[in-house]
C-alpha cells in the first residue's frame, strides 16, 4: 500500500477532468508532478506541487497556480480518505488523511509482511549490475569492500522494487598486470621448493602468493625451474588467477556477497572469435570509427606525447570531451576497446540498464563509456555508473596500519573478521556512494546511540523484546499478524503513535525512490530514522506508563500498540535484509 502513489493517480485522474475541460492541454505530462510528505508534518500527511509544477501550461484559463491548486482541493473535499485539502502558499496543496487510512496502513504492514513495500516500480526489467570487478591480483582492500557491499546493497534493492537483476563480476584477466601476477607466483613458486627469495620492485611482495607457489610446487615439482619464461608462464598465470578469484570468491562470501555471472576477459577474443573486433566493426558501420590524431592532453609535455595515426571512437558525439584511441602502438586493443566489447556483451543478453560500480578514480574514464554504450544500444540502453569514495580506516581516531598480509593496504577481510559483517555492511551503507566513509573499526562495534548499526538493530530488538512482553501480559494471546490486523486501530490516537504509523507509510515510496535513484543510501537513513522513532516513543513510555506498549489494565489499546510494533519490526528487518544485515531480536 503507497498512499503516495495512491494520492498521485487520485490527483491525475482530477487534472485529466480539467484537461477534458480543455482547461490544461490534452498532451500534459502527469508524471511530472509529486505527492510527497510535507517538510513540516503540522501541514498534514501529503503534500502535492501539481499547480506549480503546471503553472505555465495553465496561465491560459488559471489566474495564479493558487487558483488550479484550489480547484484540486474542492474536488479532493469529497474524497472519502481526506479528512481536509487547503492550498498553501503560491500553490502547494497539503491534505490530512482520516484515521481509517492509517489502520489501513497497519493492516497493509500486518498483511503482506516482508512484502510491504516491494514490488512497486520494477515491472521485471532487466538489471546488469556489476560490482567489485578487482582485477584478480591480490586480495581485496577496504575500498573494494566499500564497492562491493554498495553494489549488492543496490542489486538487493533493485530486486526489492521487482527488478530483474543480474549480479555480475568482470575478471581482469588480460594485459600485463596478470603477467606481473603470474611472475610473481613463479617467485613463490621457487621458495616453496626452498629456494631464498627477493620481491623485486614491480612485482607482487604479498605473502598471500605463497599458497599458490606451494601448490604449484606440489603439482610440477622442480620440472618449471628450468624451463624459460615463455613456457611456464601461461601455466602459472592460469594457477594464480584462479588462486586468487578463489580468494576473492571467499573474501565476498564473508560479507555475503554472491554473483550470478563471473565474466573473463580473456573469453573476448578467445574460442575462435573475437568479440572486440565485432564490436569496432558495429561502431565503425554506424560511421563512429575513423583514423586520426589527437592532440596532447592538457598539461602533458609535449615531448612525452606520442603523435600518431591511429583508429579512434567518435565518442564526442555523444558528450565526451574527445575522442578514443581503440589500438595501443603495438597494435594490441586499449583497455577502453576491451570495455565497449564486454559492454556490447551485456547489451546483447538483453539488458537496457547497465550500471557499473566503480571507485573513485575511475571518474575520468565515465563519459567515454556512457558513450560506447549509448552508439552500440542506439540509444536504447543506459549506463549508470556510480563512483565509489575511498574509506579512510580508523580506529578510535587513528589511523589503521597496513597489513603484513597484503603487503602495502589493509584487507577486507581483516575488517570483517574484526567487527563483524553486519557493521561493515551497514555503515557503507550510511553514507552516499560519492561521500568520502571514514570507517572507525572501535567505534563500530560500540553498543551505543552513536553506532548506527547497533541503534537500528536495537530498535528491532526492542519491538520484539515488547512482543515478548505482551504474550507475557496476556498469556495466549495470538500476536500472528492476521489476529493483530484486527486490532482496534482507532485507540492509537497519540501524536508519537501516528508519526510511526505515518513513518511506515514511507516506506513504499522510499523503496520506489531509492531504486529509481540508484542509491540504496536512502534505505539506511530510513531505518535510522524510523529507528529514532521506536526509541523516542519507548523512552516517552518511562516516563509516562500510559504510553507504554504493554498496559495491562488495557488489553485492547494493548493489543493495537503491539500491532503498531508487530509492523515496525516488520519495516526494519525489510530494510535491514536490503542492506544485507541482519535483524536480531535480542542483543547480547
């Protein structure tokens, strides 16, 4: 149940009675208009900004916007949901509900359980979304976590909203850095058969190789010693990507992460095909491909640039600020050709929302890519890349050491190991994407108000801790959600019970507006929020018995306190499973 939604299509089906008037013009776009909460909840339950938004398209026949705005109110005076609609300023419209909606709201909450809120905007439209994608050279640092968890958090929320959504992880395993690897595990190699060992500078100083060199040991012996580099190293090459996807692999299960695809690289111009090339010739059929020069980047020597023929992407003509190499000196494909080809991929299973989870220092390289994507989809798919900030880890204010382990940054599993997979979660979560996260590892784990995961986890511990206490109170009490439906919801008549009550109503739209924007930030700040709510109106109830949720001199009002909690539980672990944290319901 949306009452927002709901009040939307009430108010379009008003302005389609004025454009039938031929008082609005018949081709007026209803979807531009919002029915949202008002700033200030002393102005009523739902706002609506129609008459500004159409302002112009009714100067013909409206005085002002207060006028069209006034008109709207008249008519929504006879809804039987709406206990009052007045015009507001220049010509926003505010309207009061009846209490009857909000127990309806309770009941929706009661009725469809995990369920309430899902399923509103997705239409089952198919999502890629790619995350973490680290190149597979190590074990994944803090940052990557941050991605990772944010790119889940999203592809959860998407399939919340009825998405279809696809979690994919793009395997870095072409180019040199993976020969950097592979020669770097050939030196692991050699000091798991006894041999002393240097890191040179360059290469990989990590201990989390050694275990690749000793089963390299272990399967060839000493037969790899002697051979020269041209023969081992595709053999050793191979032994280490897999070594440390499955690191990888580990690393993202520890935080709850799965990835229906995991897509290789290499496979672009392996098997006989090569799908790069395709994918040049597509663009280079649609006239987006020529031979040319560029001119030095701003602020390079000129001596350091390479001034050259070379085939290059018209990616200006689609809001770049130049346009793209496709072919390295050595004839070899860049990196971006690579991309387009693996984009092209996607658009061709099916997908016309693409979005890419990337870190920050990526941001450079967005607009050519929206590009490349746009020219291969002509225009039918959209590429939404979101750019990850990096965590600064502390801990009680300082800043944390690197890791022995990796050699040169602190791991993700480290921080895992140490505050747990909910903390991680939900605090890279309580920040926009593009915020920089300054992740206290003390702090995080505090039981405090000051540690968001914890104040949200024990708002629903909270209500299930006054669940346990009305089945006390009342000994056979029925709490399932069908016997508390019934409750007599008109009893809830305080201020703090009907601002939860108005909170829950919030959700639909919140999900509805998070997924749309891509920003499952959004989700976080309600539990917050919703969770401030819980602990302001159980701390009223110390001071004032009356409030409390369990009275035992009054089954009734009882009864219809403990459904108002029965749904908040049920909101905060809906929004806590979108974040990928757990709803525990006791603290210990």
């Amino acid at each position: 149940m949306n009452i927002y939604a709901d009040f939307q299509a009430r108010v379009a089906a008003l302005l389609k009675t004025i454009i039938a008037s031929g008082r609005l013009p018949a081709d007026l776009d209803l979807a531009r208009f919002v029915v949202e909460p008002p700033r200030d909840p002393a102005h009523g339950d739902l706002s609506v900004n129609a008459a500004m938004v159409y302002a112009k398209e009714a100067k013909t026949h409206f005085a002002n916007p207060r006028q069209l705005a006034t008109e709207l109110a008249v008519a929504l005076a006879d809804d039987p949901d709406v206990d009052q609609a007045e015009v507001a300023g220049p010509g926003f419209l505010n309207i009061r509900l009846k209490p009857a909606v909000f127990a309806r709201i309770l009941q929706a909450v009661l009725r469809e359980g995990a369920r309430f809120g899902a399923g509103t905007t997705g239409a089952a439209e198919k999502i890629n979304v790619e995350y973490v994608s680290a190149n597979p050279t190590g074990p994944m640092h803090v940052g990557h976590g941050r991605g990772a968890v944010f790119g889940d958090g999203l592809a959860n929320l998407l399939a919340f909203a009825g998405h279809d959504v696809t979690r994919e992880y793009y395997i870095n395993d072409a180019g040199a850095q993976v020969d950097v690897l592979a020669r770097s595990a050939y030196l692991r190699y050699r000091e798991a058969l006894g041999e002393a060992i240097a890191i040179p500078e360059g290469l990989y100083p990590g201990d989390y190789l050694k275990p690749v060199g000793a089963a390299l040991a272990q399967k060839y012996g000493r037969m790899l010693l002697d051979q020269p580099e041209s023969a081992w190293l595709g053999e050793v090459r191979d032994a280490a990507i897999a070594g440390m996807m499955e690191m990888i692999r580990a690393d993202l299960a520890a935080l709850a992460i799965t990835h229906e695809v995991f897509f290789s690289e290499r496979t672009l111009t392996q098997g006989g095909s090569d799908r790069i090339a395709a994918a040049i010739d597509q663009l280079r059929g649609a006239d987006l491909v020529y031979v040319g020069r560029l001119p030095p980047p701003k602020g390079q020597p000129s001596e350091d640039w390479e001034d050259r023929e070379q085939e290059l992407f018209k990616s200006t003509a689609f809001g770049d600020d130049v346009d793209r190499p496709l072919k390295k000196s050595d004839g070899g494909y860049t990196y971006f050709a690579a991309d387009i080809a693996y984009h092209k991929v996607k658009i061709d299973r099916g997908f016309r929302t693409l979005i890419d989870v990337w870190g920050a220092d990526h941001g450079g390289y967005v607009k050519r890519l929206q590009a490349a994507v746009t020219a291969l989809s002509g225009g039918k798919a959209v590429l939404d890349v979101k750019l990850c900030q990096l965590v600064k880890l502390m801990r009680n204010g300082e800043p944390v050491k690197m890791s022995k382990r990796a050699g040169d940054f602190v791991t993700l599993r480290e921080v895992v190991d140490e505050v747990g997979v909910d903390a991680a979660r939900f605090m890279m979560l309580f920040r926009k994407n593009d915020a920089p996260l300054e992740f206290d590892l003390a702090k995080v784990i505090e039981q405090s108000k000051d540690n968001p995961v914890f104040y949200v986890q024990y708002a629903h511990a909270r209500g299930k801790s006054a669940l346990r206490q009305g089945q006390a109170a009342f000994p056979g009490l029925d709490l399932s959600p069908a016997a508390l439906a019934k409750a007599d919801f008109g009893l809830l008549d305080d201020a703090g019970e009907l601002g939860l009550i108005k909170l829950l109503a919030q959700y639909p739209r919140l999900v509805d507006a998070a997924a749309h924007a891509h920003e499952p930030h959004r989700v976080a700040f309600y539990l917050h929020d919703l969770a401030s709510g819980l602990h302001a109106h159980w701390t009223r109830g110390k001071d004032q018995p009356q409030l409390r949720f369990v009275n035992e001199e009054h089954r009734d009002l009882s009864i219809a306190r403990l459904a108002l909690v029965s749904a908040l539980t049920v909101v905060l672990g809906s929004g806590l499973a979108i974040l990928g944290v757990s709803a525990p319901d006791e603290m210990r």
